[in-house]
C-alpha cells in the first residue's frame, strides 16, 4: 500500500488562514506526503466526512515541566487536540537540579504554580541533573504529544548560586556561568529561556523566586545567548497589573527585545471589567514594540480562579500572606483566625489588586463538611448577609469551618474585552497555564472553547483565523518551524474535530490521579474525534490508542 494512512473526505483547514476545502490527506513516514484527492491506498483509513481537518494545536504556556513525568498523555490538554506544548514558562522548573536542590525546586513549583508538594514528592523521577538530561529523560520515557521547552531562569540560579539565588544578584562570575548552562541548553534544543517579576511569583519557604532576583546584567548576558545563537524567545511574566503596562515594565521589556535581538511574549493582556478601555490603550502605547515582536498572550475564556486557603496563591502578591505559605494546616488556621491579620487584609485589598474583595463573586464551590453544604454555589457576600456577618470575616469562618477543605472560586474580566483581545492581530492565544493551579483553575480547554464558544456561537472569529491563531501562530513565534501547519512534507500532526459540537464548559471538574491520590481540576472536550501525532493515532473518539507518538522538539533540529 502507498500510504500509512488516509484521512478521506474532510474539510481542510491548514493553519495558514488559507479558506477551507474539500481534501483527503495521505500520511507516510509519519508526515503528510499528499492533501488533495488521494487514490492509493493505505494500511489505515478515517472517514472524515463532515468533520475538520486542522493541524494540531500549539499551545505556548503550560507548566507540564513535572507532569510529564508521570502522565506520558499530558492530560487534560491532549484531549482537546493540542498535539504541542510549550513548558517552562514563567522562570520556574525542575532542570537543572543538584540532588541537594530538588525540594527547593518543588517547593517552588507548589508556591508559583500550585501542584501539591505531596504529588511532586512522589511522581517526579529525577533522572537529569543537566537541562540537556531532563530533556533526554522525556524523550526516554515517551509522551503522547510533543514537547518543547523552555529554559526557566530560576534552576539556573539556583544550580550556581545555591540557596544565596533567592537572597541576591549573581556576581559576574556567576552569571558567566549561568549564562553557559543556557548555552547549553539552547544548544540541546530550549526554544528560549523564561522568568518573573511578578511579586505573587515566591518561592522556597516564601522567599522571592529566585530569577526575579537577576539584575540587568545578568538578563543582558542571557539575552545575548540566545542573539548570539541566532534562535530562541523569551518569555516573561511582566505586569503586576493585568490590562496595564509601568514605565519600568515597558523598560524591562524593551531591554529585553534590544538584548536579545528575538522575540519576547509577555504576560498578560486581559480587559479588566474596572477598566475596559485599559487594554486598547496599552496595547496602542506598546505598539512599536509589538511590531519588534513583544507580543502579549491572552486568554480566550473567562478566567474563573478558584481559591484554596491551604494554598493561597490568590494573594501571594500581598505580603502580609507570605508567612502563610507552607505552614501546617493548624498554624494556618491561627493566621485566619487572627483579628490583626483579617484587619491587614482588609486594609490591602482597598489598593487596587485583581481580588479588590469583590464578594459578590466570590462563589463557594465545594465544601467537605455536610453542614457546610447548604453553602455551595452561593456567593460569600449572600452567605454574609444570610448569616448577619461581614462578608471578609464570613471567608475566613467557612474556611475554618471547613478544616480549610473549602474551594472558592470567583470569575474575572469580560468577555466583550476578550472578544477584542483574541481578535486583535497584536496579541498571542494561550496562557492555558496546562499543568499548574491544578486544584485552582483548568484552562487547558482554551482550544476547543474558542472554536466552540467564539466562533461557532458568537461568530467572532472565522473558523480559519481561529485555527491559524492556535497552529501557525505560536508555532511561528516561537520557531518551531515543522508544525502548526497541514503541508506536504511536514509531520503528520492532525486534529480532527465536529465543528458543530467542539467545546469545553466554561467549569471543570475535579478528579483524584495525582500521585499520592491528589486533587486537580480536569477539562473534558467536547467534538473532538481524532487526534493524530506524528503520523499515529493518539485518540480516536476519546479514547486512547495506547500509542505514545510524541517527541520531545528541539529548536535548530527542524
């Protein structure tokens, strides 16, 4: 037979903007070796009549960096037909790691990135001390989709300066050497290095994390790695407030584009419900530096946050709350319990902050306690009033009630904002943050929300510039030049979705499969019938083929 696979009847859209159309796409080799109308034949055949045939998604934020180590399917993201992620992000990461540095380095995953300590404890296999390893060991080990990566800063500081990387700036020595281990793992195939500056991003013990400690020089140093080596992006947690943009961040972001000579995305564009007109007036006073390639992500759906006092990350940029972080439940329970920490807090949040107190959308999700059920999908302002209370002191008694098992959650931004944002040409979709605040939020359904929701719903995007904006884009930005695409010669990477039934809800749900029996936030697709990785089916109507196709991608190797 000539071809591995034939994908007959479908409806083409391949990631370029390019208009759909009638077309059988043959696969060979595990690439695509012809789109048109296929006569041979083929060991395999999916009848994709009346469905879409789109490349696989790229999604460019996630935090997978630990996950992969014990689910090679990289779930929920791979069931919504993303067949790429970019990990690394936000400067923080598990490589590379001394032995005598690794409980640093997920202490500071479970106060950046909230995934509980216990499952990172038992579930991360630690068979790399160098980047270079930790990107061996992935490919060892397999996964289902592909994976690229970036070199977070802040194991790099700590694999050089050692627990001195959350106290201080490097010397020139130092960064000398830290700038070699980027090297390195830009030589190994990191599509570009990440950090913070964002004061809720703390690390070991509450201590800040470690890259929001790296001066000018040190960042000149490793932005002159990657323009020295010609590849790589940077990515960069930026604004402390979202929809805005300081002086000093403008500053920070500027030194970078100049230092590196390659593109920066940044975080986060979003339009704030207080300021709607914040957005457009930012992204038009940064527009000269766009067009250099300072490109803000966004997120396609409304962000609904969910807050867990065990792990405030909420409002880990106040810093009455760092003492809070990492303690036993009972020594919390004094912190909340305490008159002059509530009456701090609610002298903070009159400052402007994105919580701002607003209790009225502040939900109870979920309870433990059978007393405490009455509560659910209340707001805390309503409870308050219902039981005659302050709404502050009312968030703080249902969490102590509760044994702090309780889940709040509460939706920001809006969503004609993000109507704008996602159809503005100056920004990137992403910011799924797949992996991270696992028992907090799951954006990783970004994908199929934006094809259901916006535009089979709302028609706010074509269905073409949609899938070109989750394939190409990204893909493009950050040079992963052999996907994104659905081209002859290119690999076989497909997603194949019902565009009458694509979708997510806007909630998740919450499943126990972390290690140790853990909670986290999981997604479920809707519409999507195949998703095809190199060449091999991945899922087939939901369901696992049992194969691991993906690869771990290198930048310089496509």
């Amino acid at each position: 037979m000539a071809y591995d696979l034939i994908i007959k009847n479908g409806t083409v859209v391949d990631g370029t903007g390019a208009f759909r159309r009638r077309a059988d796409v043959a696969v060979k080799d595990g690439k695509v070796a012809e789109i048109g109308k296929v006569t041979d034949g083929a060991a395999e055949t999916i009848d994709a009549s009346d469905l879409i045939v789109a490349p696989g998604f790229v999604d460019p934020h996630t935090h997978y960096d630990a996950q992969i180590c014990w689910d090679p399917l990289v779930s929920c993201t791979s069931w919504h037909g993303v067949t790429t992620v970019v990990m690394g992000n936000c400067g923080v990461g598990i490589a590379p790691c001394k032995p005598a540095a690794r409980e640093v380095a997920a202490w500071d995953l479970v106060n950046v990135e909230a995934i509980p300590f216990e499952a990172l404890s038992k579930g991360i296999t630690w068979e790399w001390e160098s980047f270079p390893e930790f990107l061996a060991a992935a490919q060892r080990r397999g996964a289902g989709i592909n994976l690229a990566f970036l070199a977070p800063l802040t194991p790099f500081r700590h694999y050089v300066l050692g627990e001195e990387s959350m106290e201080r700036e490097a010397t020139p020595d130092e960064t000398a050497r830290v700038a070699s281990l980027l090297r390195e793992a830009i030589d190994a195939g990191a599509f570009g290095f990440s950090t913070t500056t964002l004061p809720q991003h703390i690390g070991y013990q509450g201590r800040p994390l470690a890259c929001r400690l790296a001066s000018s020089d040190e960042l000149k140093a490793y932005a002159n790695v990657l323009r020295d080596a010609g590849r790589g992006a940077i990515e960069v947690a930026l604004t402390r407030r979202a929809g805005r943009m300081s002086e000093d961040e403008q500053g920070l972001l500027e030194f970078l584009l100049d230092e590196s000579m390659r593109p920066v995305t940044w975080l986060a564009m979003a339009s704030r419900p207080d300021r709607p007109e914040a957005s457009a007036d930012t992204l038009r006073r940064l527009e000269p530096l766009i067009k250099r390639g300072g490109v803000p992500q966004v997120l396609c759906k409304p962000f609904v946050v969910q807050m867990d006092l065990r792990n405030p990350f909420s409002f880990a940029d106040m810093e009455l709350w760092g003492p809070v972080f990492n303690q036993p439940l009972e020594r919390q329970k004094e912190f909340y319990r305490n008159s002059e920490f509530r009456g701090a807090f609610r002298e903070e949040l009159k400052r402007p902050h994105l919580f701002q107190g607003k209790w009225n959308r502040v939900e109870v999700l979920e309870v433990a306690s059978p007393t405490l059920k009455q509560y659910e999908r209340k707001t805390v302002g309503e409870i308050a009033e219902q039981r005659h209370e302050d709404p502050l002191d009312t968030f703080f008694d249902l969490a102590l009630e509760d044994d702090l098992n309780i889940q709040y959650t509460m939706q920001q931004y809006h969503e004609e904002g993000i109507q704008r944002l996602i159809a503005d040409p100056r920004t990137m979709i992403g910011l799924s943050d797949g992996g991270a605040h696992v028992n907090m939020l799951c954006d990783a359904g970004y994908c199929t929300y934006l094809l259901g929701t916006w535009v089979r719903e709302r028609q706010a995007l074509t269905l073409e510039h949609a899938i070109k904006r989750i394939t190409s884009e990204p893909a493009d930005f950050f040079g992963i030049k052999d996907r994104g695409r659905l081209k002859v010669g290119l690999p076989a990477d497909v997603a194949i979705f019902d565009e009458r039934k694509i979708g997510s809800a806007k909630r998740a749900r919450m499943q126990n499969d972390l290690p140790g029996g853990g909670r986290r936030l999981v997604m479920p697709a809707e519409g999507v019938e195949y998703t095809i990785v190199n060449g091999d089916v991945l899922y087939e109507h939901g369901h696992h083929s049992g194969y691991l196709p993906g690869q771990v991608l290198r930048s310089g190797a496509q």
